[in-house]
C-alpha cells in the first residue's frame, strides 16, 4: 500500500502539534525524528531528494533549499531531517557549554500571519554532547551527492560580550572537522548584548580572531570549511553597509569558482512588531520570524548583493512559506535559501515546492 502524500499528510499533524504548548509540540517532533531516522518510520516524512546542484563558497550543494538552524539545537536529528529532501541541513545554534535558555513560555505562535516568536536563547546541551551526536549522524554514507551539514555557533549567555570571541573559537575547534561550513550567529535577539557584535570594530575584531583560528585548523585538517555570518533584518542601510565592507575585507569576493573564505547569511528573525500589531501574542518578546519578517529579509539581501558584488555567497532566509517566496529570495540576491517556521506551517512537501520552483526558474 503507498503511503499517503506528504502534502495532504502534514495538515493532519500539523492540527495535533498545534493543539500542544509550541515548545511541548517541537520537543515531541524532534524526539519522534530523532527515533525513526534509521528505521522505517522514517517514510513518514521522507521524500525524493529534488536535483538541482550549485557550487558556493567551494561547496557543491545538491539543490537549493536548506534547513535553517534552530530547529534541531543539538544535532540529534540530521538523518531525519536530511529525508525531507534537503539539499543541506544546519544544526545549532551550539554553545561552548550547556544552558537552559530563557524561562518559558518562550515560543508564542501567531497562525494569523504564518509567524512565530521565540525567545529560546541558545538553549543546548553543550559543545560535547552537540559533537557526539554529528558523529552519530549517518548521511556522509549515503550514496549519490552527499547532504551538506552547517554547523551553528554562539555563545553563552554568561559569557560576558567583550570575551565573546572566547566562545565562538573554542567552538569553532570544536565543530570545524565535522562541518561542511560554519554559522557564527551574533544576530539573534535573545542574548543579551549579542546584536552588538555586528558593530563595525566588533565585527571586524570578530573576524579576524576567526579568520586566524581556522588558517590554522585549515592546516591541523587538511580541509577549507568556509564561515557565514548570520545577521539580523533589522539593521539600517549604513550597518548593512559596514557590514559589507568588513565582510569584503575578510573575504575574497571574487571568482565564484574560488573557495571564497566568508558568506552571509540574512537573515535571523526581527525585533520589529510592525507586520503583528494587535495580534494574540504579537507583542511578546523575542525574535519574530515567518512570513512577517520576509520583506525585511529580502530588503537586507538586496542592498548585501549591491554592495559585496555578485560572487559573495548569500543564503537567504526568511518567511519562506511557497516556491514564489523561495523564488524571491533568489531574485533578491540570494545564492541559496533556508526554511524554518515555514516547515513548521506548511511541512515537509515545502522543501520539494521551494526546490522544484527554483530548479526550474529561468537562469540568467
């Protein structure tokens, strides 16, 4: 008997785990991938893999969709979630060591607007626990072209911010062996102080630091594993412009067929509560993210394209909930594209959409 398509599966499910607390609902999903990847329970959600390759930053991606990190914070689920048919996958985000996160209720779903307000903060079990479970994951056996896997670093909320770069080295040891690329996240709203890190000199000093751990890592491997930065939407055309210019001084903005060192990814979620007003929840704190941070998002990686020229490597995300959007993102100036709370509200049939819609949209 064939299973039943995923597209008129997920509404079913989606009914049960939004009838849950949010945080309840994604603790059991992750527990329910993290106990049928390897088996067949994964044919659930599995689905055929949507062929479309492009080379990035010196990686070969399979296709054009990826899963943003959040989702899966300690990296139990890699094998499960590279299933849905993405073409890379990114899990954290990873601290040096374990924390609990913000009190809860920490995540407010807004169904009114596709949304979601989280204010987790970096809430994982630690840089040792987050490595043994990449160890574990299965998908670099597989046979084909492999699934790429980002690994997503930040650091501790008890980490006071002027020894910040302390935390992203001592993960970037960690990590490097293992990751494909790696995510320095200094966007995301729910650390204090974090954003801050996007400064002009802080950034710059941030790099730098980064830039001469991973030469030497580089000759400890035997391997070039770019970094991205992942920023926030909700920065001003003169920080987008400071940024630029610092990420073009670390970076080689050059030949696309050079492994170029740096990318970006835009965007984390917003601060911002314009698209939300007078919705249940939509003056919570934390960071928004869904459909209502999608033009802001796109608005940072136009004016990114602009100024790092159109070889720097972008991944674009935010408020993708159709193909168009997914097709929008790249018309941005997105090189590849990410999902998150548009998996949530839509499922597993959005990855093979957004993939088979930028598959076949007319190249330049």
């Amino acid at each position: 008997m064939a299973l039943p398509n995923l597209s008129s599966l997920y509404p079913l499910a989606r009914s049960a785990l939004f009838a849950m607390d949010p945080e309840v609902a994604h603790e059991r999903l992750m527990d329910l991938l993290a106990s049928t990847q390897h088996h067949w329970g994964r044919m659930a959600y599995a689905q055929a893999r949507i062929d479309d390759p492009i080379t990035l930053a010196g990686l070969r991606f399979p296709n054009r969709v990826g899963l943003a990190a959040g989702l899966d914070k300690n990296a139990r689920c890699i094998d499960g979630l590279g299933a849905m048919g993405f073409g890379f996958v990114e899990v954290g985000t990873v601290t040096p060591k374990g924390q609990p996160g913000n009190p809860k209720p920490r995540i407010f779903r807004l169904p009114e607007v596709d949304g979601l307000i989280n204010r987790l903060g970096f809430n994982n079990e630690g840089l040792e626990v987050f490595l043994q479970n990449v160890k574990q994951a299965r998908f670099r056996q597989a046979s084909g072209t492999p699934l790429l896997l980002g690994l997503n670093i930040g650091k501790n909320a008890t980490t006071p911010i002027e020894r910040a770069a302390d935390d992203y080295l001592a993960c970037l040891d960690g990590v490097y062996p293992h990751a494909d690329y790696v995510t320095v996240n200094i966007s995301s709203p729910n650390t204090q102080n974090l954003r801050a890190l996007q400064s002009d000199q802080a950034l710059d000093e941030l790099l730098h630091a980064l830039s001469e751990r991973r030469e030497l890592l580089q000759r400890q491997h035997s391997k070039r594993v770019p970094v991205f930065i992942k920023i926030a939407p909700d920065l001003d055309e003169p920080q987008i412009d400071l940024i630029a210019a610092t990420l073009r001084r670390h970076g080689m903005a050059g030949d696309r067929s050079k492994d170029e060192a740096w990318g970006v990814i835009a965007t984390n979620t917003t601060i911002s509560r314009e698209q939300v007003k007078g919705l249940p929840h939509g003056e919570e704190t934390g960071g928004l993210s869904g459909a209502p941070v999608y033009a802001s998002s796109n608005a940072v990686i136009r004016q990114l394209r602009q100024r790092l020229g159109p070889h720097f490597p972008i991944i674009g995300v935010g408020g993708i909930l159709s193909g168009a959007d997914a097709v929008g993102k790249i018309e941005a100036g997105a090189d590849v594209v990410q999902l998150y709370t548009g998996l949530i509200y839509r499922g597993p049939a959005l990855v093979s959409e957004c993939a088979r819609a930028l598959r076949d949209m007319p190249r330049a």
